[in-house]
C-alpha cells in the first residue's frame, strides 16, 4: 500500500502470519522479516517501486479513499510458452525459500518465490547455455480423478494439452472474477483482508493445518534443488464423493478426489538473453524436459516415491486414501540424449499365493513381474499333483492372474511354482510354494488331564482328536467353570498347543474343564468334563516367639501363637531351630510337634543363642518366624592346670606359664591369680593378678624349693585353684674378680693376669677379659678359663684400659674395677698418606688445598705419624730410581726435575731418636695428566635430611697434595642443574632435603689440564625421617613398683608414634618390657637389692613401609633404697661404709661429657704443642 501525496511516500507492505519478507539494504545486506508484521518502506520519489509478475500476469494498481493498491491479475490471453511482456526475470535470489520480493532502487526486483519458482538453489541437469535462458516455472493444476475415464494401464490420458491448460486457465479467471466482485473495499488483495468471510468448512478439509505453507491443497514453498516444486494434495471423506475444486488469488485452481488426484503443470518458460539480439540471427533450439512426479504419505520431510515420470504436462495419483495429507515434489530434468535398451524375457515372478481353498479346489493368484519391455502374453502354473517327489507337471498356460484347480483331495498338501512368458522368451521359474486344501470338522477330543496343580495355576493336557490326518492345522478351545461362580463356562485359552496352563485362580478351589476342536471347516463339540482341584497355599508364619519364666545356664522354656493364616488346611506341627551365636550361619532343629512350646536344654552357659520356629501344613511350610535372641547366664570357670616352668629357673627368679581353662563358664576369662608358698609355709601369698597367660616371679633365693597354684576369674567369680607345682631356683653368678695385673714384655706386648673370685655355689666356668684404648670402648679379647693372657700388636706409648669378668653355669658375675697401662716409647709409624700440593699453596697460614702436579715438579705434603713417645727427627722419601732425600721434620717437600706427563712412585720413611720407621705404601703420582673423566657416584650413608655422596678411589677428605678436583650438580625443581660441590674431595654431605624424595645429581672432574665431560645422571632417594630422641625417662618408686613416664611426641606427617621402652636389672643386658603409644609404664616386683636401668625411644609407624626406631634416651638408674642401722654404722668404720656403699655408674650424658672434655684438653695439649715446637 501506498499512503501519503509527498514526494516522499511511505509504503506499508503486510506480512502474513507464516511469511516472510525479504529486503537488501543499501550497504548489500539483506534482512529478513517473518509475519505477522507490516513494514514501512520509503519512496523518495513518490511512485510504486517495480513488481515482478511471472509469465501470463500483469499488475494493476488501484486507488480507493486515497489508499493506492498493487494487484497482480491473469492476463486476457495466456500463452504458456510465451516470455513476459514486462520485463525479464532477474536472477534467483540468495534466499529463495523465503516468501517476498526484495524493492531495491538499482537492481531488478525479485519474484516472490510463490510466483515464480523457477528460484531453487541449483539447476539439476541443465546444461551451461540454458542455465540463463530457461527458468523453470512450475505452475501446479490439480484434476479430478474418474474411475471410468482410467485407461487400461491405469494413468489418464491427456489429449490436447494446450486446449485443457487453455480451458482450465479461462475457468480460473472466472472464479478469480467471482471473488473480485464479493470483496469489499479494493477487492483485487493478494491476502484476504481481515474481515472477509472464512473459507466453507470443505474447503478448509481439503487445507493442511499450517498456515502459509500450503493454500487449498498448493505448496508455496519454492523450488528445492534440482529446480523442485512441492505442493501438499489432502484427499477429502468419502462421504463428499463429488468433486472438489478450490481457486487461490492469483488465478490458480486445485481439483481434488478422495482417492486420488490429477496433476497438470505449465512447461518452463525461456527468457531472452539478449534484449539487442538482431533479427537475422538464428535461435537454438528448444531443448527438451522430462518431469518426475514423487509423493510423500509421511510428512513434508518423509521419504517420496516416484509416482510418474516422462514427458507429459500432466499425471494422475491413484490409491489415495481419504482426509489425508499428501505432499508432491516436482522435478524437472533437462534431456540431452535419448536411447533405448533391448527387450527380454520378463523376471522371475513371484510365487502365487493362495486366495480361497475348499476340500477340493485351490484358488491361486499372481503378480505380474516386470516385463522387461515385451508384454506378457501367457503365465505357465505348475504343480506336482501332491506327490512331493519335487517333479512338477503344468496345469495352466494362459494370460490370466488367476486360477482354480479342482479335483483335489482333502487335507493334501500340494506345491506349486509359476513362470511368465513374452515375446522373448520365458523367465524362470518362481521359487515353490506349498499349499494345502481343507478338510472335515474333527471329532471331539478326550477330556484334558491334570499334569500338576498349583495354588493358583492348574497345568492340564489333552490329545489330538482321533482320525484327524497330521497336515490339517487343528487348534483347540479349552473351557473352564469354577464350582459356585454361576457363570457356566468360559475360554480360557485358544491355540495350537495341547497342553495349557490356566492361572489366576483361587487356593482350594474345584474348577471344570472342558475342550472342543475346531478347523477350517469348522468347530467340533466339547470333550468330556474334568474336575481338578488347586493346592492349598502355604499358611503364613506364627508369631515371633518368647521366652517363658526365667533362662537357666543350661536351658530355656520358650513359646508361641499359631499363624494369623494358615493358608487354606490346618497346621500339623510346628519345628523349632536353634543357631549358636548372633550370626545366624548355621541353624539345627530342636523340636518338631504339635504343640505351641517347648524347651531347648542341654546348652551352654553364657551363649547367645537365636531361636525361630515355623509351621507345616498340607499346603507346604511357612515362612520362618521372627527371631528370638536369649543370652545363657554364665558360671564362674574351671579349674586351670597346673602352671609350667618356662626355660631354666634362675637363682633369683622364675619364669611361669599356663593356659586357659578348658571351661570358660560362659563368659571370657579376664584375670587370673598365682600363689607362691615359701619352704616349710602353709599359707600362700599372691604374687600375680592378671589377664597374662604368664608372669616372672622375683625376689626368691637361689637352691630354694617353692609352690605355686593357679585360679581364673571371670565376671562371675574365681574359680578352683589348681594343684600345686613345685620348682628349685638354680645357682647364683659369681661375684666381681680382683682388679687384674699387668705387665709389659715390649712395646706391643703385655701380659694380663687375675685371681679367682667367689664361686656363689656354682665353680667359675670361663673368664671374660675386656682391653681398649679408650674406658667407654673396651671389647672382650679373650674368653676361657685361663688366669692370664697375653695381648700383642699393641701401639707404642699408648694407654690401655682392661678389666676381667667370671661366669658360671649360673651366669656372670659384674666387672672388676678397670686398670690403666702404658706401653713403651718405640720408633715412628709408618706415614699414612701422601698428598701432592700446588705451587704457591706453602705461602699463607691457612689450610693448602690438596692435588698440585706441575710439569717438572711435584709438591709433596703428609701428616705426621705417630712419634711413639719420640719426636721424629727426618724424613726419608723414597723415588724409585732415583737417589732417596733426606729431608727434615716437616710434612711437606717440593720434588724438582722430574719429566712431564710422568707417572712416579713415591714413598716415605719417619726417624727418630730409637730408629727408623717403616716405609709408607707406595703413592703414585704424574705430572700433567689430561683432563680426567668423570667418577663413579655412590650414596655411602643417607638420611632424611641428608645424602652423603662419595666418588673415586680417593681418601674422603681433602688433602693438600690432590691435584684432581670434582664439580657436583644437583638438578632443581626446573630440570636446571645447580652446582653443589667444586673442590677435591671425595665425598660430599648434601644438607637440608626432604624426606621420602628422589634427587638427580652427576659429577664432573678437572685439573690444570682442563675440565672433563660430566658422568650420567644419578638419583638418589632419601629414606623417611626417624623420630626425635627422647629426654632421659622419670623414675619415680612406689612400694614394690616404680612408675616410668617420658615425653610424647606428635604424630610424623600422618604417621603414629608409639615407644618401646627398656630395662636392664643389675649388669645385665637391655631387655623390652613395654611397646606401645602410652607415655607412663609401670613396674611392678622390684627387687629390693637389684640396680635397674631405663631408657626409651620412639618408632615411627609407618603406613607402607617398615618401623623406623628413633634412638634412644640417656639411661637412668634406679638405686636399691638404703637400709641402715644405727649399730652397724657405728660398729663400721669410714673406709668399710665406703667400701659397702654401692657403685654408681654414670649415664650416657655424663660419660659423653666426659669424652667431649677429654677431647678438648687434648687438643688444647696438642696445639700448645706445635706453637712451641714446629712454629717457634
């Protein structure tokens, strides 16, 4: 519409609902604008933009009460063939399934694709000449479809196409006309207005319910690819039998029946290419089209079959069914080559089916098969007369689809194949086919059997009737009544089969059967009648039961209610099973009767038992009960044997075991009570209680005779004792030797000698003598029962500590007091080690680094051996060939003149006053030598803080002489190496890791001559951390106990702590008497004479691996209490109470400061010394 007198006028353009509305905006863009809208458009100079109307249209513009309508309207003459007489078609738009035309002031308007659909994106098969000259214009006519004017091939015939088209346009543009004159307003609209009437209620039964896809039976869509039109056809009821015919604005008609359609299209209409063509020119040649129908019965996007292809303008659909949609695709194909196949003989037909049969005939039907271009002229039927020996004779030759063979016998099977023939031959024979013909009605059959019956099921069978041949299909028809219902008989089942199971039926109810046969020829009557029974149901399960009176250690009295329902039959007995324990596993039956309780006798005191009971009745057993739990009460346990000597008893002590009661009394043994009784006493005394299955008795004299008993406790009471066992203590150790002799025969040899000390009641039976250079570090040198020995390969002027120890069969009696010695001055010991040094390291109070080899010289510098109590006065060095050198009392000498890139053997001899040493071992060194390959990397000790690495064959630590150095790298988190290490040493600590982690590391010799090549990579994981030590524990004493108590220690990253705790009584080893995570044990059965010692430590748990065992604390010593009386301390002198009062050893703290003190006097000594001797 356009509104508006300006010289510049809006147009409104209505989109309907459904539609869309395509434009192209100045900058090329092209936008898209879906119903319901109305779209205002500019004209800048006042006029109607130009309209694109197909072929055979023209437009007309109308103007009412200032509102100026664009109609699109038929032409008086209508020429399909013909071009447009307003100008030609631009090309397809980019959006050809979109319903608009697109007003652009320099460009050529596009048609609607509903107009013209000759839009598609593709052109088919269409050659390159003809893509721009011929756009196919799909115009869609529908006809009715008459069963009388078919042909006998079944498509209708169009004759005088272009005088139908003709006729069928003049009948369109009446209708167009008629409707014209109705509307109000501007008539000529090509979308109905608002208020017009709507369509009549057969119209819109013949429209698809999708508004602006279809229109009275017309697809509006556009082409699709391969220039394809659709429409929607939609078959009426069958209770409209006339035709039904629909015309759209614009001139279009669809003709609708319902059961089929006839369709009629316009050719494609050719454009002329080029407006300045001259007239002399010759025009090609029309090309020639083929049009291919298909039809969707599934939907728009269902799959199509093909309903007609050719050249024809028009095609007819057949077999439609009413009031159903239908879609229709056109496609229009370019032909450029014609040719046609040979003839043949027709395909192999398919086998005839069977349409009727009698006892005596068969009627039979075919198929005609393709005919391959030659019509079929006759079928050939064979059969094989109902023999089955497969050779088949004919019986029909003749053009018809059907046939009747009569003289058959009844209930015969009999095969059948067909074959058809044309003028070029016969084709091959359908695969055979089986049939059969019918026979009489049969007898009726025994009455059914009852195979087994169930509660709600009865399983029946009968037999096949009597003298009914095997070939004819009987099927059969059981009846059942159930007794009281009143309704006679029913079905219950209808098949093939001769065995049936009817459920669904009631417990302990009489049911009547009946069955009857029946056939093609119809129903026989009904066997005799049967009366079955179903079973009565299982009765459900009694109550739970329960316990009468009060349970005994050894028995209960139990009862129960009979079941709520009992299934149809009466209960007959009832069963009570019995399981030991709460886990129910294993159930044994009690009692089986009819009465309603019972006792369960004969079991244990202090169980748990389960109890349940179910019932049996005609109908099967019931479900279990509920089960009852009852707890046996328990009686105090039996008496245990008698306990047992574990090993040897010893002088002061012994060692005791038992096992548990063999009867518990029903409950777990939680303790248990030893007695002792002296020699010569009636009563006993207590000296253990607990839940041990063993214990240690202290505190007794050596060759006594002592009893003992035994008694278990439970939570019931003590039970018996056990009959009295009588033990002997062994012998006592003897008592501590005399401090031993020694004398000195030379000054790596001496002679230690002892006296025999007390035996204690049992002779010595070896000596143990311990000898060392340091009082804390003294190792046993001999053992056996001489009272002296000799020692040898001592070190001049070095003092010795030794003392003696005596043991019986016993044991060992403590050390003797320890005894100090000397040996004699000698002469030096051999150098150790031989290091080279660098030029220019001499110069300097600090330390010279080790490793210098020049090229004519070599720097030589050792340490000092020992002087033996005589101060070394030269040096003697040794090289091979060459004339020795006498050198003075220094540790370092420069060699001169000696040969390149040499190797030499060195060695070195000390003197003094008493004479000459012997010789070091021979060193080798060489002058120069070339860039050194890498060493060989090992971890020699770990911790989870520290690895300490060590290379080559070298001494651990640095010395002056070395002339070869190492570079060790550690690689970082960033696979970066870091150096760790550069210097001559051969063992590095590296410090600060974490636990539990893997390291890489390589190494790298060098020396004057250069740097070598680094080795491969080594990795190295670190252990896990042990735990911290301990402080030194606290003792504190009770009565006869003591109570020790140490720190705890947190848990180590998720790992637990526990402690192991040691004792060791008198001198005696350490011994374990307490593991676990407590920080308090007590003691108890101190002897009262005895010294005890303690230490702990701490062991990590860990998760994956085994414990790691912190070390231990500093020990402590608990004294025996003092016992003094006044007498005797007055009566003993000083020096005796001096002599009685015992010895007290010092702790590891106080002897390792003592060591460390030691060491600091000494070094103190040493430096004084070689200020004053070497350096003055």
């Amino acid at each position: 519409m356009v509104n508006g007198d300006g010289a510049q006028q809006v147009i409104l353009v209505q989109v309907n609902p459904g539609e869309a509305f395509t434009i192209q905006r100045e900058d090329g863009q092209f936008q898209c604008i879906t119903g319901p809208a109305q779209v205002p458009m500019m004209s800048p100079n006042g006029s109607v933009p130009p309209i694109y109307v197909p072929p055979g249209y023209v437009q007309q513009i109308i103007e009412e009460n200032g509102v100026r309508r664009v109609l699109v309207l038929p032409q008086a003459e209508f020429h399909p063939g013909g071009h447009s007489p307003l100008h030609h078609p631009p090309p397809p738009p980019p959006h050809a399934h979109l319903q608009a035309f697109i007003p652009h002031p320099h460009h050529p308007i596009m048609p609607p694709p509903h107009l013209y659909s000759g839009m598609a994106g593709s052109t088919g098969d269409m050659n390159a000449q003809y893509i721009s000259q011929y756009h196919p214009s799909l115009c869609l006519y529908v006809f009715p479809v008459s069963s009388d004017t078919h042909p006998p091939h079944g498509r209708t015939p169009f004759v005088h196409r272009d005088e139908r088209a003709n006729k069928t346009y003049e009948r369109l543009q009446k209708k167009l006309k008629e409707r014209q004159g109705g509307q109000a307003g501007g008539g000529g609209s090509l979308v109905p207005s608002k208020d017009s009437p709507p369509l009549s209620p057969q119209k819109s039964r013949g429209t698809p319910p999708a508004g602006g896809d279809l229109q009275n039976g017309l697809g509006y869509k556009g082409v699709e690819e391969q220039c394809q039109a659709s429409a929607t056809v939609t078959g009426l009821g069958t209770e409209c039998p006339g035709r039904e015919r629909d015309v759209e604005p614009g001139g279009r008609e669809m003709l609708i029946e319902s059961l089929g359609a006839s369709l009629g299209w316009v050719a494609p209409v050719r454009t002329v290419a080029d407006e300045e063509q001259k007239e002399g020119e010759e025009k090609s040649e029309d090309p020639s089209f083929s049009y291919e129908v298909s039809v969707s019965y599934s939907g728009k996007d269902g799959k199509y079959n093909t309903a007609y292809s050719g050249k024809e303008l028009s095609a007819t659909i057949e077999d439609l069914r009413p009031a159903t949609d239908y879609h229709v695709r056109f496609v229009l194909r370019l032909l450029q080559a014609i040719f046609t196949t040979l003839s043949c003989e027709p395909d192999t037909p398919s086998p005839p089916r069977k349409a009727s049969g009698t006892k005596s005939s068969l009627v039979l039907q075919w198929k005609a098969p393709c005919d391959n271009g030659s019509k079929i002229q006759n079928y050939i039927l064979q059969w094989d007369e109902g023999k089955g020996t497969g050779v088949f004779e004919q019986c029909y030759y003749g053009p018809q689809k059907q046939y009747r063979v009569t003289k058959l016998s009844p209930a015969t099977k009999y095969s059948f194949r067909l074959a058809a023939k044309n003028d070029m031959g016969v084709s091959e024979f359908s695969e055979p086919v089986d049939m059969m013909t019918s026979c009489s009605v049969p007898a009726p059959p025994l009455r059914p059997e009852l195979i087994q019956a169930g509660v709600t099921w009865l399983c029946l069978q009968w037999n096949r009737p009597v003298g009914s041949p095997k070939e004819d299909d009987i099927g059969y028809v059981l009846e059942m009544e159930e007794e009281g219902s009143g309704y006679g008989f029913q079905p219950s089942y209808d098949g093939d089969e001769v065995s049936c199971t009817v459920r669904n039926l009631h417990r302990s109810t009489k049911y009547k059967f009946r069955v009857a046969a029946y056939n093609a020829e119809g129903k026989s009557n009904p066997s005799p009648m049967s009366e079955f029974t179903t079973a009565p149901d299982r009765p459900s399960c009694p109550c739970k039961p329960s316990i009468k009176g009060k349970p005994h250690p050894t028995s209960f009295r139990m009862t129960w209610d009979p079941p709520k329902d009992n299934g149809g039959s009466d209960v007959t007995e009832y069963v009570v099973e019995l399981s030991e324990g709460l886990s129910g596993s294993s159930w044994e039956q009690v009692y089986r009767g009819s009465a309603m309780e019972c006792v369960c006798d004969g079991l244990k005191p202090g169980w748990s038992y389960q109890a349940r009971v179910y019932c049996l009745s005609e109908g099967g057993q019931s479900p279990m009960s509920e089960t009852l739990q009852v707890q046996m009460p328990a009686v105090p346990p039996g008496p245990c044997q008698q306990p047992r000597v574990v090993g040897k008893p010893k002088a002061r002590e012994i060692q005791l075991r038992w096992a548990p009661p063999q009867v518990d009394g029903g409950s777990v043994v939680c303790s248990y009570s030893v007695e002792v009784f002296a020699p010569q006493a009636e009563e006993g005394k207590e000296v253990y209680q607990g839940p041990e299955l063993d214990c240690t008795v202290c505190g007794l004299l050596p060759g006594r005779t002592y009893g003992f008993r035994l008694r278990a406790a439970n939570k019931a009471g003590y039970g018996p004792s056990s009959e009295r066992t009588e033990v002997t203590t062994g012998p006592g150790a003897p008592e501590a030797c005399q401090p031993p002799h020694i004398v000195c025969k030379s000054p790596s040899c001496a002679v230690v000698s002892w006296e025999a000390p007390p035996c204690n009641g049992a002779a010595v039976t070896e000596y143990r003598l311990e000898w060392g250079a340091a009082e804390g570090s003294m190792q046993v040198c001999y053992t056996g029962s001489g009272m002296s020995h000799e020692l040898k390969g001592l070190l001049p002027a070095t003092n010795y500590f030794c003392r003696v120890q005596a043991g019986n069969v016993a044991g060992v009696g403590p050390f003797s007091d320890v005894v100090l010695c000397q040996t004699p001055c000698s002469v030096p010991a051999a150098v150790s080690s031989v290091h080279e040094e660098e030029e220019g390291e001499d110069e300097g109070d600090g330390p010279s680094p080790l490793l210098y080899s020049p090229s004519t010289c070599l720097g030589l510098r050792w340490e000092a051996p020992c002087d033996h109590g005589a101060e070394i006065t030269s040096y003697l060095i040794d090289i091979g060939e060459r004339q020795p050198i006498l050198t003075g009392p220094v540790t370092k000498y420069i060699i001169q003149n000696l040969q390149p890139d040499t190797s030499y053997r060195i060695r070195i001899q000390a003197l003094n006053s008493l004479g000459a040493g012997p010789f070091s071992h021979t060193f080798k060194l060489k002058t120069k030598p070339l860039p050194p390959l890498p060493p060989r990397l090992e971890c020699t000790a770990f911790s989870h803080q520290t690895l300490r690495l060590k290379w080559g064959e070298g001494p651990a630590k640095s010395t002056p002489t070395d002339s070869l150095q190492y570079h060790l790298q550690m690689e970082d988190k960033n696979g970066r190496f870091v150096s760790l290490y550069k210097g001559p040493c051969h063992t590095h600590k590296v410090q600060r890791l974490n636990e539990s982690t893997s390291y890489t590391f390589r190494i790298q010799a060098f020396n004057e001559a250069g740097e070598g090549p680094f080795s491969s990579v080594y990795t190295f994981t670190t252990p896990r951390s042990p735990p911290a030590p301990l402080k030194a524990p606290r003792v504190e004493r009770l009565d006869e106990s003591c109570e020790i108590s140490w720190e705890a220690l947190p848990p180590m990253k998720g790992d637990p702590v526990i402690y192991c705790l040691q004792c060791m009584q008198g001198n005696s080893e350490f011994k374990q008497i307490y593991k676990g995570s407590a920080t308090v044990f007590q003691l108890a059965n101190l002897s009262s004479s005895a010294e005890y010692r303690f230490r702990v430590c701490a062991i990590r748990q860990c998760q994956d691996a085994p414990e790691i065992i912190g070390p231990y604390s500093s020990t402590i010593t608990l004294l025996p209490p003092r016992i003094e009386t006044p007498a005797s301390s007055s009566s003993m002198g000083p020096k005796t109470a001096e002599a009685l009062r015992p010895r007290r050893s010092l702790t590891d703290e106080q002897f390792s400061f003592l060591i460390i003190a030691l060491l600091a006097v000494t070094s103190i000594l040493i430096a004084v010394a070689i200020q004053y001797f070497v350096i003055e």
